[in-house]
C-alpha cells in the first residue's frame, strides 16, 4: 500500500514535471493587443504559417491596445509576448515602463491606416456631415451668442436644415477604445474649433499657456450625457445591432467593418468627401489613425521566425495595395512610407 | 387565521368552519391560482427557451453547409518547378495556387482572355483557403502535377452568403458585395451543377481563420477537451478527498466551521477573479506558457473545485449513518467503512456533482481572458502546453467579427457546444440511475 502510494505520487509528480521542462524553448511567436489590429494579424499569421513550413502559426491574442502594451512592457524573455499590436502610438510613459523592466530596444512599425466613418441605416438617405454638425449635436456644451451654454439641440435637423429631423442619438466608441481618441481629436477638437466653442473654452481656464489649450480641448471632447451619445463598450458589432434597432441612430464605424456591411449601412460623407480606401491614404478624408505594432527587438534570433513574421507583414505581397490587409479594409501607407518601413525593418531600426 | 384557530381548537373548528361552504370554496380557489401561477412560471420559462432555440438554430443551421465549387484543376508543371526545372517541396509550397484555381474557374465559365478587373473579380469568389485544398491534392499524390483533375475548391464567404440568402440580391448594385456579372456566374455554376451546399466536416476540422469559409473549431474542441480532461483529473481527486476528510473525518470545531463557509463562499466568485489568480500564479510565478491549455484546465480546476466539493459533501451526507455503523459494528476501520461502503453509495451523487461542475468549466470564457487563451490559434495543439482556445472562446471570438459568414459560424459553435453540455448532462442522469440505491 505504502510503496503504491509513493509511486503514484511520484507518477503524478514526473507527469507535472515534465511539460514544464518540456516548456522550456518557446518556438511560436505569441502577439498580444488591439481589437482593431487583430483581424488584419490573424490574416498575416495564417498567411505566415502557410508561407513557411518550418515555423509555427504565431498566436494571436486579443483584449485591447493598453492592454497588450502592459503585457508587452513586462519585460523579457520566452514568458512575455514578443509583438503588442496597437491602434495608437505607444505612449512616453508606457516606454518608460518598458525600459525599467528592461525592454529597451523597440521597433515601432506603423504598417497602415484605418478610416473611421460615421454610418446611418442603409434605409435612409446618404448624410453629408461636417465636424462642426458633429460637436454642436453630440457636444456637453456649445457656444451660443458668445457663450457656452448646455446643448439645446434635440434633432439633426437643428444642427444643419440639410439633415434629416432625426433624434439626435449616436453610437460613439466607448472610452476604452483606441477610436474614440480619433474620434475626439478628429471630429469633435475640429468641429469645436470651427464652431468658436474652443476659443471660448480656453477663454474659460483664463490662461494661454500648453495647459490651458490642454484642457480646452479636454472641454470639448465632452460629450452630452442626456442620451444624445451612447457609448458602445462592446464592438462595431454591437454597434450595427443597436443601429438596426433604432433605425434614426447613427453610428461610428472603423472602414473595413463598414465595407463588409455595405447592405446594412450607409456611409455619411466628412466634410465632402467619400471614406475610402483611396481618399483616407491620400489624406483627403480627415478622420483616420494609423496603426501600429511593436516588436521586442532582444526577442529576434531568440523565437523562431520572429524576423521572418516581422518582415513578412511588412512586405508589399502584405501590407501593399493589392495585398489581402487591402482587401479586408486596411488603408494602405504610399509607396514611399512602405520603402521605409521596409529599410527600417531590413535593419532592425529601433525607436 | 382561520388555520390558527383550526390547529388550536379542532374539534370546536371542525363543526364551525370546515363545513363552511364559502370558506372551502376560497381554499380550493387558493389553490387552484397557486397551480395556475406555477403553470404560468413554467410557460414563460419555457417560451423564452422556445424563443432561445429558434433564433439559435434558424440562425446556425446553415453553418454546418458550405457552398464549394467543382472545378477541373490544371495542375500545370511549370507551376510546381524550381528553376532547374525539378519538382521541390519548396515550389510545391510557394505555387500560385489563386492563379490556378482562377483559370479553372475562367475555363468553367467559358471566358476568354479576362482583363485586369475580371481577374480579379473572379478570384472573389474563389476562398483564399483553396491553397490548401489544391496542396493536399497533390500531396496525396504527386503524379497528378501535369494532369487535370476535378477538385471540390472552397467558394468565398460572399458567395456562400448569396446562396444561404443573407446577403440581398434586391440591394442595388453600389452597395451589395457581389456585383451584377458576380452573382451571374453564381447563378450559372449553380445551374451546371458545379456549385453545391455541401455538409461543412471543416466546421470541425479547422483552426482559426480570418476567412469564415475555413475557419472551424478544431483548435477549440481539442482545447477544451483537454480542459476537461485536466478539470476531471485535478478537481475531482482533490474534491473528493476534501469533501471526505470533511464529513467523515474532521473534528467539528471553529476552524472548520471556517473552512466550510470559506468553501461555500468560493463558489460564489466571479470566475473573473480565478482567471487573475491563475495569471499570477501558474504563469507569473510557476512560469508556465500563456495561451496553454494546461493553464486553461488549472484554473477551471480551481474554479469548479467548490462545487464538486459542496456537490459530494451532500452525497456524502445522504447516505444513510445505518450503513456506516453497521461497517463499523462488524470491525471495519473508518477507513474501510469509507471506501467499502459510503462512497460506492455516494457516488451517483458524486458524479452528477462532478459532471455539473464540468458542464460549468466547459461553458465559461471569462477566466480564461486573462490567461491568453482568447486567441487566434491555427495550429492543432498536441499536448496540453501548446496554444489552445475553448469552445465558448470561439463563439465570443466569432461574434466580434465583421463577415457575414461568421455570424452563421457563432450560432452554429453555439449549437456545438450546447450539444456538448446536453450529452454530458444526459451521462449525467444516466449515471445517477444506473447507480442509484432507494432507501
């Protein structure tokens, strides 16, 4: 009894012990981060696994730009990511935290842009938007006779007697989200500006210094909280359901989603022009982000293939304008931009 | 009050008002409004169930169709050689397997000489999974590189679409996602017969993918399997002894008392909070690999654990002390009376604990966020260590998804998983009356 009780235990023990050592020399590249980017990584990683027999499938995981910064700032070694995506620039004080966990050579590779529309029920007639009709119907407060006053506008119609006497109800990307950064500096800091509400706003913190302009734009970012927004915390997803249900709402959507939901959505043109891929490259359409993904440069050599990714996503077969990223909605960068991000990477340029 | 005054007086009652005909008229229409409540509780329940179903299946049912096209491939040698003119496993990997798939399309639709525009437009309808198809053909058999062969190839996601009917051929041209000469050669291949709903076996064969066409939960049945498999291996054993010791075994004093609470609490956390402690401790502290399984089954361990131990406490309790006694009474040791008499009785109430407990760990996404097992994993995993996904992972992976093809895919997944949970809950049932002794 005794002797069995020992061998069963140190079965169970070797069978413990064994994956763990096993584990040791990690041979797939794991990637972590943006919701935005991770359609267009799981279209290279596939790509990449088909392309190259000798190396795995690079794991991609979802859950957000901040996110799979932190993950990707935890330091070095097989236990930590080795590419975070992002549909922002990382930001000073995430390099600082990289670098005191002793991730210090990054390579930052902006590999695109994404277009950020604003979409109405594919029933109705095609908006022509400003960003100025955009803050003083979604605004907390907008100037009124020189003074800032709470948004009295009820219907789109208010905003601009070409647009349809619609409630004004939008659905804006929630607070966690990397679209409603663009969407705030984009849209609303814009039509803020054009409407006077800054001037006022900055008027308001009665200084003129980097501060005072920070929290004017701060002010009017500030959207209204009486139902007027919705913020959706979910995904474009839940952002289409909700529009489908209230046939009079507006929506913001990222390009690519809008493009495979033609049937369902019709897109308001910003300022006159159209989003596509051509006017958002050529920079026409305002309201686009680049995204971005960042790579521990002390990891290549280390895993496997991790180069070979790197440089394959870059590549024109890619990421160029007859590449599958295209296809799917990714605006592509200009020739020239790409031939730079391409020395860079065949360098291994750090930040 | 009339009952009060019936317990304390029955007899001076009796005579004064259970002849009372009004009074016995209300109790029986008490009565009969509480069974209509019941009733009524049992009808909503059970509409929504109703409702829950018929949106699941009539939205998933198509997923497990897919729509390929037959076409008679040449698999041209020029395409498959190195430069010195050799077939190679290289050439063979890196072949122009889109450019082949679309001259066969072209060849099948009587084209000629397509321009720019029309090339492309026919690739459209071909999926990007065809690759593979092709490959696998010629794997199986190298001879075949010079010769024509007929090939069932994957038709794209916006074809598929138009067949099941959820992309609108009435939508105008601008704004649908086949165009006008698109959906005519649709209509055409259909006609031949070359373009057929086939059964979807890649549903369950895939990995991950970008494309829904050939996107499958594979990936997501082995890992949960595994998860299972760990789950039953670590929770029950540890479980089942806890509850034991617990009820057969421990003094019963103010520690335990603690423990039990504590027991009984841990069941109510939110799974969330098990995932955080798996990060930090099997993969910060332990080191083991983010986005495995091993990690994955772990946690749901430690997550069902309270329940299996509450679920075989109670079996435990249910067997009659007239058994145990009656071992000890004949000499057995405490011991003896546990794994002789006791558990054998308590064991379809052990498993039905434990399968519920599985059913549980099996249906849950939460906890496994945080340990990188909400993933985009194409390969298969082989051991529990590898990069994995869970079948709930891939439905909430799918739902977020802009292709039409998905959203067919995430109530299909659906329907696969709640398959799942019915046959493990019909074990269930089955395992407790097979086993089960009346007293």
């Amino acid at each position: 009894m005794n002797k069995r009780t020992v061998l069963a235990a140190g079965l169970v023990i070797a069978a413990v012990a064994a994956p763990l050592s096993a584990a040791s020399a990690r041979d797939q590249i794991q990637i972590a981060g943006s919701s935005t980017v991770l359609p267009y990584a799981n279209i290279v990683a596939e790509q990449f696994g088909k392309a190259y027999d000798k190396f795995k499938t690079p794991v991609v995981e979802s859950g957000g730009s901040s996110a799979g910064l932190k993950q990707f700032c935890q330091g070095l070694g097989e236990k930590t990511i080795d590419i975070a995506n992002a549909s922002r620039k990382i930001k000073d004080k995430e390099v600082k935290k990289c670098g005191e966990a002793g991730v210090k050579d990054i390579m930052e590779i902006r590999f695109g842009y994404d277009g950020i529309v604003f979409a109405t029920d594919a029933g109705g007639e095609a908006w022509k938007l400003e960003p100025k009709d955009v803050y003083l119907a979604l605004a907390d407060k907008i100037p009124a006779d020189g003074k800032l006053v709470d948004n009295p506008n009820k219907k789109w119609s208010d905003v601009n007697s070409s647009l349809p006497a619609w409630d004004i109800v939008a659905y804006i990307p929630g607070e966690k989200h990397g679209t409603r950064e663009v969407f705030e500096t984009k849209v609303m800091e814009t039509g803020c500006k054009t409407a006077g509400g800054y001037d006022l706003h900055l008027a308001a913190t009665g200084a003129d210094d980097k501060k005072a302009k920070k929290t004017a734009s701060k002010s009017c970012f500030k959207v209204r909280k009486d139902g007027g927004t919705v913020d959706i915390d979910g995904d474009y997803t839940e952002t289409l359901a909700r529009l489908q249900s209230n046939k009079t709402g507006v929506g913001v959507f990222g390009l690519s989603f809008y493009e495979n939901n033609t049937d369902k959505l019709k897109v308001a043109t910003m300022g006159g022009i159209a989003p596509s891929v051509e006017t958002i490259s050529t920079g026409k359409y305002p309201v686009s982000r680049p995204l971005f993904f960042y790579v521990k440069k002390a990891h290549i050599g280390v895993i496997p293939g991790l180069k070979e990714y790197v440089e394959f996503f870059t590549s024109t077969k890619m990421i160029g304008p007859d590449g599958p990223l295209a296809e799917y909605g990714l605006v592509p960068m200009p020739k020239n931009e790409l031939d730079e991000l391409q020395k860079a990477v065949s360098e291994l340029k750090t930040m | 009050m009339a009952t009060q005054d019936t317990i304390s007086s029955p007899a001076a009652a009796s005579s004064r008002q259970l002849n009372d005909p009004a009074l016995l008229r209300r109790r029986y229409s008490a009565e009969r409004r509480f069974q209509a409540y019941g009733l009524a509780a049992i009808m909503v329940a059970l509409f929504f169930l109703v409702v829950l179903f018929t949106s699941i299946i009539s939205q998933g049912w198509t997923a497990f169709l897919q729509s390929s096209i037959r076409l008679d491939v040449t698999l041209d040698k020029s395409e498959f050689t190195d430069a010195d003119g050799n077939v190679s496993d290289k050439a063979i990997r890196l072949a122009n397997y889109a450019k082949l798939g679309r001259d066969a399309l072209q060849n099948a639709l009587g084209i000629e000489k397509p321009g720019r525009p029309e090339k492309r437009k026919l690739k459209e309808l071909l999926s990007r999974g065809i690759d593979t198809q092709i490959r696998d053909v010629i794997e199986a058999d190298r001879s075949r590189i010079g010769q024509t062969v007929p090939i069932w190839l994957l038709a794209s996601d916006n074809v598929d679409a138009l067949l099941k009917g959820s992309i609108d051929r009435d939508v105008p041209e601008a704004r649908r996602q086949l165009d006008n000469r698109q959906v005519a050669w649709v209509d055409k291949l259909v006609e031949e017969g070359r373009l057929e709903k086939k059964f979807n076996w890649g549903l369950f064969t895939f990995g991950a993918s970008s494309q829904p066409e050939t996107a499958g939960l594979g990936v997501a049945i082995i890992g949960s399997f595994f998860m299972m498999l760990i789950v039953a291996l670590v929770a029950v054993p540890i479980g089942v002894a806890a509850a034991a010791y617990l009820e057969e075994f421990a003094p019963k004093n103010t520690l335990t008392d603690i423990i039990e609470v504590n027991i009984n609490n841990l069941a109510a956390v939110p799974s969330i909070v098990f995932g955080l402690l798996g990060l930090a401790i099997f993969i910060n502290f332990m080191g083991l690999p983010r986005s495995a399984s091993l990690v994955g089954g772990l946690v749901l361990s430690l997550m069902t654990l309270p329940t299996v131990i509450i679920a075989t406490r109670a079996a435990i309790r249910a067997v009659p002390p007239s058994i145990r006694e009656a071992a000890l009474g004949v000499g057995a040791s405490r011991m003896q009376a546990l794994f002789h008499h006791v558990l054998p009785l308590a064991l379809p109430g052990i498993l039905t604990g434990t399968i519920i407990g599985l059913v549980q760990a099996l249906g849950e996404t939460a906890p496994l966020l945080m340990i990188g097992l909400v993933a985009f994993v194409v390969d298969y995993p082989v051991t529990p260590m590898d990069p994995a996904t869970a079948l709930p992972v891939q439905i909430y992976m799918w739902a977020s998804s802009a292709e039409r093809g998905f959203v067919e895919r995430t109530m299909g997944a659906t329907l696969v998983l709640l398959l799942f949970l019915f046959v493990m809950n019909a074990a269930a049932v089955y395992l407790r009356r097979r086993f089960e002794r009346k007293w």
